[in-house]
C-alpha cells in the first residue's frame, strides 16, 4: 500500500455526561487506501460508531468534543480546518450513509431534490443540471425507473431503496472516502446483501475507500479486505481479515468469532461472551477486557499497548505471541501438543 | 410489477382528510368571501367610510323589500325615512316614497385595488335619498361601509401580524433549538421576559411610542408591529422544542455530513419539518391578532377614527343607550367578529386533524 488516503492517529473522543467526563474512542489509529475496505466491528458502546462520526467532526456538540489526535487527509489535518473548509470536505472529499435509512432522508422534499442539493451546493452546478444528475446517480444505484423515483417523498419507497437513495446522495459528488455506519442493520437480509454488493461496485468503479462500521463478523468477513476490532473504546486486534480469521490474536477477537452460530453445528444455546461492556466512567486500569477474559493472567492488571507482532497485525493483548505460535487458544479452549 | 399502486403524495393525503371535516371547509369558505368583501370594499361600499349623513344619525337599518302596496316591484327597494322624533332618534318609514335599489351606480371616486380608478359602486339608491341596510352611527355614517372598510383593517392585521412573528418566532426558535449553548439561553430568557410582562400593559406601553396623530396607514402598521413583536415569542418556544427533536433525527446529521451550512440545515432541513404544526399554529392564532387590534381600538389606542376598524365600531356601542336603542352598532361588527374568530377556529381545528401524522400515515382507511 503506498500513502494512505486517510491517517486517522491517537484519535480521542470525549463526552461530557452528568456523571463525568468519559473516553468514548481511546487513541485510535489506523489508516485507510484507495480501493481499500476497512471494517471497524465491535460491539454497541464499543465506540466504533463514535470513531466513524469523529472523522467528518460530526460528534454532537456541544457535549461530545474531539479531544486529540490528528486526521491526515490530503496532507491536511481534518481535525485542525476551519469549519467552513470542514464542510467543503463533508459530502465533497468525505461522505457518510447512516443506519437507519428510514429517517436519514428528510421527509419533505423529494429525493430527487435531496440527491440534487448536494450537488448544487459543492459543484455549482444548475438546479436542472443537478437534477439531471441527481436521475443519473439513482440509475447508478440501481433504483428502477429512476426519473419517477426522484419525484417522490421517501415515505413511498422501501428501506432497501431509501438506503439506495442515501447511498446516491452520499456519492452524488464522487467522494474519495465513503464512511457507511451500519448501512445494513435495519434492513433485512436479502436487501443487506444487495446494498454491501452495490457499495463495494461503487467502490471499485470510483476508487473510494471504504470506511466499513459494522458488528456482524459475516459482513466483515465477506466485504471487508482488513479490519480493526474495538472494545471498550480502544482497537484491540487489527489486521487483514483472512489472517485475522484464520487465527485470532486477542481473546475479544476470539470470543466473538466463537459467539457465530455455524451452520451444520447443533447447539443448545449459542454461545456468548459472559459478562457486558463495562461502564465508560469505570473502565478498568489495566485491559478493559480482563474481566471477561477466559486466559487472563499475571500482568492483565497492566494497561494494555497495542503489539505490534507480524508487519500488520496488531493485538492489544500481551499474550499475544502465545496466540500467534499456537501454544495458548484465545478462546480459552485446551490446547493439544 | 407493482404489487400495489405506490402512496399516495403528502399533499393528496391533505386534501382527503380535509374533505372529511365539513366545518373546516365552512370555515375556509367563509373567510374567503370575507377576504373577498374586504379587498372589493370601496366597490361594495355604497358610501366612503368618512362621510358623514348630518341629518340621519342612529338611522335604523332599513329593510330591502319587493312587494309595496302597489304589488310586487321588479327591482327591490327601500322606503324613505323623516325624523320623527329629533330626541329619541326615531325615524318613520313613508311608503309613498320607494326608493328603488340601482346596480352599479356613480357615486365618489376611488382606486380599486390601489390601481383602478373609478367611481362606480355596485348598488345605491338615487339621490339624495340614502340607502343603509345596517343603519349609520352617532355621525350619520353608513355602518355597513364602514363594516367593509373596517374588515380591510381588521382583517389583514391576523394575517400580516402572523406573517412579522412567525418570521421571528421561527427564525429565533430555530437557532435556538439548533445551535444550543449560550444562543439557546439568551433567546429562551428572553422570550420568558416577554411572556412575563402582562401583555395588555405591554400593548399599551409600546402604543405610547408611536405617536398618536399619525395618518391611520402608519397607525395601523405599528400596531401590527406591536402585536407581532408581543406573539413570537410563545411560538419561539414550541418551535424551538420541535426542533430539538428533529435535530437529532438521522436526516440532519446526513445533511451536516453531505456539508451543508448551518442555516442552511436549519431552513431547508429543519423548519420544514415543523411545516404541519406551523400552518395549524398560524391558523389558530390569527383571531389573536384581530382580537388584539379589536381591543387596541375599543380602548381608543388603536385605528383612529375617522377610519374605521372593526374594533372602533364597537366601541360606538359601549353605553347602555346605544345596546337598547341603537343595537346594530353592536351586533354588526360583533357578528363580524364573531364569525371570523370562529371560522379561523374551525379551519385551523381541521387543519391540524388533515395535518396529523397519526392520521394521515394510516393511509385510506
């Protein structure tokens, strides 16, 4: 890969609650290329969702606040710009689909209009020009009969085609970055299927990244060319998704590939992580996974870095070289010599 | 294939559920003529709002007939009156002398719609016999005349006071709403100031700002102003609360991320949406502004006389001597606003069932 598109570095976010002040995302790294497809998977709370809003500085103000670390994007750091060079980034360079496409589009107007308005405001071009361009990108998309479709109010499509809509207003301007937070959760599973299979064609016809929040492990697995796992706010393990399927590097990591129901597999109960996401005012001092964890041992208590073992895989556990040479599951389960 | 035909358009659904509510309907009907009346006034006025009858004060309305003692008239008519009674204001009718009733007749000159000039009128009777199917007032002056000189008043004040406050209440509530913060409570204590002087003091007060011999155009904008800049403030609030909600929906974080400006969202993304209960609340609060003129004027701090507004007409008819003997000086102008407050009600009550998201996304039910 050569320079990244994106560098996101030590990204912290914060929100100020009655209760205190607390780390939603915890220095977070990573970088995005070209054509690349990066998934960011965790749990609710893991604070994938608030990293995908921090990048575009969507976090709500005035209570969340972006409280360090740099955005490199086009040798510009996003989180240093002015607000009125951010919003020429937002839509333009960076945009954004969201997971519930049944109350992401305003009600009233037509999609038609929505598709446009973006394009009239960062392109300049004419209303009827911006129209045109509109019917073309919902063509795009895959919406039939597109001309009649951008004459009607959302409330008259289906979520599988709001979410089409969503994806043409986001692309109408031919971003470099596309950031799509959960854009199948609410929709069901055929549509989901045909919604990451329009992303990733858009994303090879126009070169974009792909900046891929999800917490179903099968939409990693099937869309996504690397990925970073989060938990408790930190990335605990990231790294290519066919390695880090193959073999997990950090008991997180493990027990959620472990909590898939497979198919041809009978089970009683599925299985589950014990225990819940601890409380973001009181996370533990050292790995905020330990007292879930099924291997923890001497030396959990310590803060946890994240390791780096072979070139691109990182785990934020430090019986990771144990993991790597096999001679400890991540699981928990017995190991045969 | 289409399983089904696709909904029906938000505006389709609208008119549906208006025709349910009959009374909505009436409503809107009779406001419309009102309007209507009021923009012809000059036309369907037979005499100017000033003029002055001196020998036919408290003139009783006469009745329009078509059958005299010589049998039925092809064209209706009135009878002359004479004074009878100089002290008790009585006035006889002479049913030898039928005043026919004439369509379109010359009378004094005016502009119709600020434009036209003309002088002709729909209906009056030839001189110098006078026609007043709602009697005349202490100074001769035709009540009827001056009950559609005075609608142009009373009526337009609603409509332009909404328009001037709900500008503001929807500008200010917005922002409000939006940006939060600092801004969110400065505009808020602000209204609470507003809403907490009692307005009739407040109305007062500011009257004493503008002068009052002004020429009674400038008279009448200023009250509007007053009375727009006393109503935005209730609005402000709901609207803010609106907004609050709908600035955590998914669409206006979908806007902040495609790069829209914050006016922007707030103006094209946010206020529309609040669109339904904006319509009703204008609706709902334009007999407010009428009422507020009404009682500007009845005090005496309202449209000067001699112009006429609905408010200074009733104020002809506060002593026990004008609701015994000269009753029409109440009950036309009370009529008249009566009706109007009503059928403003009734409208703005079906408005907001048509406008009601619970009832309309139903679809035909």
């Amino acid at each position: 890969m050569n320079e990244p598109l994106l560098r996101v570095e030590h990204l912290v976010t914060e929100f100020v609650t009655d209760t205190g002040r607390i780390r939603a995302v915890d220095d977070v790294s990573f970088e995005l290329g070209a054509g690349e497809t990066l998934a960011v998977v965790g749990e609710s709370g893991s604070g994938k969702s608030v990293t995908a809003l921090s990048l575009p500085r969507l976090v709500a103000q005035p209570r969340g606040r972006i409280a360090g670390g740099r955005v490199w994007f086009q040798g510009r750091d996003l989180l240093a710009l002015p607000d009125a060079d951010m919003r020429q980034v937002r839509g333009r360079a960076i945009s954004m689909i969201f997971q519930e496409p049944m109350t992401s589009l305003n009600p009233v107007f037509t999609c038609g209009d929505q598709v446009a308005e973006a394009v009239v405001l960062h392109e300049r071009l004419s209303r009827r020009a911006a129209q045109a361009r509109a019917v073309e990108m919902l063509a795009k998309v895959g919406i039939p009969s597109p001309e009649q479709r951008a004459r009607e109010y959302p409330h008259q499509l289906s979520g599988g085609m709001r979410q089409r809509v969503m994806i043409a207003m986001a692309l109408a301007c031919r971003p470099s970055i596309l950031i799509a937070d959960e854009p199948t959760t609410a929709l069901d599973v055929t549509i989901q299927a045909q919604i990451l299979e329009l992303i990733e064609r858009l994303k090879s016809e126009m070169g974009m990244g792909v900046l891929l929040i999800t917490h179903d492990l099968g939409v990693v697995a099937e869309h996504a060319d690397r990925v970073a796992v989060m938990y408790a706010g930190q990335i605990v393990e990231q790294g290519e998704v066919a390695s880090v399927f193959r073999g997990p590097w950090h008991p997180y990591t493990a027990g959620l590939h472990a909590s898939l129901p497979r198919l041809g597999v009978r089970q009683e109960h599925l299985r589950v992580i014990p225990g819940a996401v601890p409380n973001p005012a009181r996370f533990p001092a050292g790995c905020r996974f330990e007292p879930r964890c099924p291997v923890r041992a001497e030396g959990c208590g310590q803060p946890q870095p994240l390791v780096s073992l072979d070139g691109d895989r990182l785990s934020r556990c430090h019986r990771a070289g144990a993991f790597a040479a096999g001679t400890l599951d991540p699981a928990g389960a017995e190991v045969r010599a | 294939m289409e399983p089904e035909a696709p909904p029906d358009s938000p505006w389709r659904i609208f008119r549906r559920q208006l025709r349910r509510s009959p009374l909505a309907i009436a409503g809107g009907v009779v406001l419309g003529l009102f309007y209507v009346l009021a923009l012809f006034a000059p036309f369907l006025a037979p005499y100017p709002e000033d003029a002055m009858d001196r020998e036919r004060y408290f003139h009783p309305p006469q009745s329009l007939r078509w059958v005299g003692p010589d049998g039925l008239h092809l064209r209706p008519f009135v009878y002359a009156t004479t004074l009878t009674d100089a002290g008790g204001f009585v006035y006889d009718e002479d049913p030898s002398r039928p005043q026919p009733v004439r369509f379109f007749v010359r009378g004094s000159a005016y502009a119709l719609l600020g434009i036209l000039s003309t002088d002709v009128h729909l209906f009056g009777v030839d001189a110098p016999g006078r026609i007043y199917l709602f009697g005349t007032d202490a100074f001769g002056r035709d009540v009827l005349s001056r009950l559609l000189f005075g609608g142009q008043v009373s009526l337009t004040v609603g409509v332009v006071g909404i328009l001037i406050s709900f500008t503001l209440g929807l500008l200010l509530g917005g922002i409000s709403g939006y940006v939060g913060g600092l801004t969110d409570t400065a505009i808020m204590r602000g209204t609470e100031l507003l809403l907490s002087i009692p307005s009739l003091y407040l109305i007062i007060a500011m009257r004493n700002i503008i002068p009052i011999d002004l020429p009674s155009q400038q008279v009448y904008l200023g009250i509007v102003a007053i009375l727009a800049f006393i109503g935005w403030a209730s609005l402000a609030r709901v609207i803010r609360g609106l907004v609050l909600t709908i600035r955590r929906s998914e669409f206006v974080t979908a806007a902040e991320a495609l790069g829209y400006s914050r006016l922007r969202i707030i103006a094209r993304h946010i206020l529309p949406n609040t669109m339904s209960y904006v319509i009703v609340a204008a609706t709902l609060s334009i007999p407010s502004y009428i009422l507020g003129e009404v009682v500007l004027s009845f005090i005496g701090v309202g449209v000067q006389e001699p112009s006429a507004s609905w408010g200074n007409m009733l104020n002809q008819a506060r002593s026990i001597r004008a609701l015994t003997s000269f009753p029409w000086l109440l009950y036309v102008p009370g009529a008249a606003i009566f009706l109007t407050v009503m059928a403003f009600n009734f409208l703005g009550d079906g408005l907001r069932d048509a406008l009601d998201p619970r009832r309309t996304t139903g679809g035909r039910a």
